[in-house]
C-alpha cells in the first residue's frame, strides 16, 4: 500500500471513530436527558402521593374546619354560608318555572314543567353557551344586559305554548359563586373566582342586579330565589331521593353543600326554621389543610393566578385547574430537555391545556396514542412526539387526576363525618347529635355535577374508588354517589317551584 493510500484509510478510521463517537455522545446525552424527565416524573408523582391514611387526615381536618366556620364568621377559610334554604322540593310542586344559570365556563337557561307528582318532571328547552370571555373581567351593567338579553331571546322563543301570555315567570337565579345571603332571594358576591375579575360588583346584591336589567328590558320575569350551584343540584337529588344530604360541584370548579341541623350553625343563635335544619353552602373550594399534598407547580399556579392566597382545594380539584398543573409539568421537563422538540414553548402559555384535552389523552385507548400524538399537534408541539414520550404525557395526566379525585373523595368523607354519616360511632365531630345513635345505618345519598364528573370518567373513578377506601366497604354501601346532569339549573327552579306551593 503506497504511502497516501495508508494516509487515506487511516483518515477513515479515524472519521468514522469520530462519527461513532458523536453517536455515542448523543445517546449518552439523549439517556442523560431523559433519566431527568423521569427524575423530574418521579418527584413530581411523590409530591402527589395521597395513600389513605393521608386522605383520612384530610377527612379530619375537612370536618374541623366545617365545625370553626358554623362556629364564627371568619373561623375557618370555610366560609359556611348560610342559604335561607330548609324546605327542598319533595314531588308535589306544580307549574312552570325557569332558571338561569351563571357556572364558570357556560351559561345555561331552561324551563321546567311539574304535574305535581315526583315523576312528572319535563325539563324543556335547555339552552348551554359558553360565557362570552370578554364578560368575565366587563362590568356588571353589560354582564346582567347580556343575561338579561339572553333571556328575552328564550323566552321570545317559547311563544304562547308554554307560558300563557301575562303571567309573571319565576325565575331561578343559579349562581355558581359565593354569596352572603340575606333571604333565599337576595345576597351580595363575596369575592369573584374561577377568573372572573369585575371588582365593581362584590358587595352588590345579585338577585337586584338582575332583576334591574330585567326591568329595564320590560320582561315580565320575576327573579325568585338566588340560588348556588350546589344547592340546585341539594334540590335535584332530593327531589328525586329524599335520602340526598350533600351535593358537590366538579365543573371548572367545585363546591359543596349539605344539609345541617339549625342547632349546629352556632354563628347564628336563634336560626329558626320550620325544618329544623337548612342548607349550608360550604364554599369549599378555599379549604386548606397541612395535609393536601402540594406540589410547587401547585404553587406556581397559585401565584400567577387571578386570586392567588385563595381557592387552594379548588385549584387542586377543579377543571379550570388541572390541564394547567399538567401543562406546568410538561413545561419543566420540556425546558429540561428536548424531548417535545424546539416547538415546547407552546406549553409556556398558561390555560393552554384544557382538561377536555387532558381527558381525551388520559383516556386514549388507541395501542400507539394517537389522540395523545393529535392533541399535542393540533397545541402547536411541530415534531414528532416518540411515543415514550406520548406515554410520559398520559401518566402526568394520570397523576394529576388520580390526586384530585382522591382529594375529592376525602372532601366528601369529611362531610359525612361531619354529619355523622362515616361509620365514626355516630355522632360525628359537633354536630350534637347523641352518641350511640346509629346514624350509620341511614342510606346518604351525595348528588354530585358538573363537567368535571360527568365527563371525565377517571376522575371519577379514582374518586369512587378513594370513597370506598377511606370510608370502608361496609359503610360504603349505605353512601350513594348520585350523578345529577344539569342539576343546578333543574334544581334551582324545582326550588322556586317549591316556595310557591
Ligand atoms: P360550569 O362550570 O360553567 O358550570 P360545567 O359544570 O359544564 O360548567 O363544567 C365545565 C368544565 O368541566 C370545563 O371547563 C372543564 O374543566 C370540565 N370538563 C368538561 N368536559 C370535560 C371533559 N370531557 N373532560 C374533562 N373535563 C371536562
Ligand atoms: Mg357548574
């Protein structure tokens, strides 16, 4: 072999030692990376861990803080609220009646007709939008112009058939926000949440804001009760059961409200009502305990949010919420790493990621995830996700949700400990009931809605599931979990039905 000739093929070698090296580089790099995408997975899943004895210690602290908020105003970041609801719907109601609904995503109006017995309950003409998002931060005169027009819209639609001309309607107001009630049909907003920020309207009461525009319309509509969201689907359950006592929320956010003996709500010495009892809404959405396990993308979220320092539960459990906890996730592995490609800035706009989508991807059966692959396109991710990292994706879902339908859970465990209805001897913590008595063997049924739930179906499960763990398998049989589509409007308006009978 001449002298260049050797020249040459040691030139070679040594290229193609090099390339193998580069190669050798980069996969070394590319395990580097990914073993900090696993890392950052695992503390994150640590971080969310909820074994049950963990769930049973916020079932502790949830009835605790229910007892100081019945106890004081401003003992417990549970507000407790009173509703001036004690008599629920039982059947016999008759007429037609309506409601309108202000959630956190969507508005809805409908119409209900009751023939007297429970089982003549037509519910017609349900009308669903999303809420305009430029009415979330307006002011309250186009907010209730808006509602008000949308009204008029329905019932101009409705002509003579179902309304005979001249008669007033009664009008459910559902309203999915706090509210300090003065009677079942007047309350100011306490404070905004779920995004919506017109500062003008806390302290105003509701019920008049919308009976003003009402008026100013020349609609002949009677705006009767101001009703929470959680206590139209209390309503609806106990309509259709009169074993219902609670009702949880889980749409963009969640809530809850139950039953409670007068006796018990000890801020208020005196509370008369024929029942004996009324409907506390808890607000629930601001608990906070020691004990949630909180993550710092929690936190962050917390801290860029509309109302930071407030909703903490909420912003653990509710819709709004948990596409955006799994966004913050994917965020910091993707900064860490390169593994969604040079397009991962998409994941830096918050609220980018919507539960819907979480679900859909969380619940993607196809063997190579498609729908994971298509929903991280149709978000802007321009590479080829691997599937290794569909299946990262799916498990961040799966974390996210699994810890708050378990969280869920131990909320409502918390409320049937409160009201004696865990298995715990009875009495529960205060509610002063004598111990010894078998409150146990009563049938609890728990209304829940919303979107969250209804639609979502590992949240729900995982939320069924942590139930029957935290309360046992005996007791678990006599706890109903009652899902109630469109409860809070239908509920609302059997409520009004039910104060003219
Ligand atoms: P609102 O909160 O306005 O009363 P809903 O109770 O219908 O409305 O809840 C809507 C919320 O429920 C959405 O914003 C979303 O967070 C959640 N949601 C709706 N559909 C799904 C779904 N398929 N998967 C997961 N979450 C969903
Ligand atoms: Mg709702």
């Amino acid at each position: 072999m001449g002298k260049v000739a050797v020249a040459f093929a040691a030139a070679a070698v040594v290229a193609a030692c090099s390339v193998a090296a580069v190669m050798v580089r980069r996969r070394v790099k590319s395990r580097r990376r990914w073993r900090t995408v696993v890392e950052i997975l695992k503390e994150f899943e640590e971080g969310c861990d909820t074994p049950v004895g963990r769930l049973r210690q916020v079932v502790d602290a949830m009835a605790v803080e229910m007892h100081a908020g019945l106890a004081s105003q401003g003992g417990s970041k549970l507000k407790m609220l009173l509703t001036y609801v004690h008599d629920l719907p039982n059947g016999t109601e008759k007429g037609t009646y309506y409601a309108l609904h202000l959630g956190g995503t969507y508005f809805r109006i409908l119409r209900v007709h009751l023939g007297g017995e429970r089982s003549y309950l037509d519910v017609q003409d349900v009308e669903r939008h999303p809420i305009p998002s430029h009415l979330m931060n307006s002011t309250s005169e186009v907010l209730f112009n808006f509602l008000a027009f949308s009204l008029e819209r329905f019932t101009q639609k409705e002509g003579n058939e179902s309304n005979s001309q001249g008669v007033k309607r009664e009008l459910a107001f559902t309203f999915s926000f706090p509210v300090k009630h003065t009677s079942i049909s007047s309350g100011v907003l306490i404070k905004w949440t779920k995004g919506f920020e017109i500062s003008e309207m806390v302290g105003k009461d509701i019920a008049e804001c919308l009976q003003g525009a009402l008026n100013r319309r020349g609609l002949d509509i009677h705006v009767a009760a101001l009703v929470n969201d959680t206590v139209g689907a209390l309503s609806l359950g106990y309509y259709h059961d009169p074993d219902t006592v609670v009702a949880v929320v889980f749409g963009t956010g969640s809530n809850a409200c139950y039953l409670e003996r007068t006796d018990a709500i000890i801020k208020c010495q005196g509370l008369l009502t024929t029942s004996g009892s009324m409907v506390v809404n808890m607000e629930w959405g601001n608990f906070w305990s020691s004990h949630l396990p909180r993550t710092a993308y929690d936190m962050d979220l917390d801290a860029e949010s509309s109302n930071p320092n407030d909703m903490g539960f909420e912003k653990m459990i509710a819709g709004l919420y948990l596409g955006d906890i799994v966004r913050r996730v994917i965020l910091r592995m993707s900064q860490e790493s390169v593994i969604f490609g040079p397009s991962s800035s998409v994941f830096s706009e918050p609220y980018v990621l919507r539960t819907n989508s979480v679900s859909a991807m969380h619940e993607d059966d196809t063997p190579e995830l498609q729908e994971v692959a298509r929903i991280l396109k149709d978000l802007g991710v321009s590479s080829d996700v691997p599937l290794k990292v569909r299946k990262l994706v799916v498990k961040i879902c799966d974390v996210v949700t699994r810890r708050a339908g378990r969280l869920a859970a131990a909320g409502i465990a918390g409320i049937l400990k409160k009201v004696g209805r865990d298995g715990g001897g009875g009495g529960g913590i205060t509610s002063g009931r004598s111990r010894g008595e078998n409150q146990m063997q009563k049938r609890t049924v728990v209304a829940v809605e919303g979107g969250l739930y209804m639609n979502y179906t590992m949240f729900r499960e995982y939320m069924e599931e942590a139930l029957v763990e935290i309360l046992g398998e005996e007791v678990s049989q006599y706890v109903v979990v009652k899902a109630m589509e469109d409860g809070s409007s239908i509920g609302s308006a059997l409520l009004v039905a039910s104060l003219q009978s």
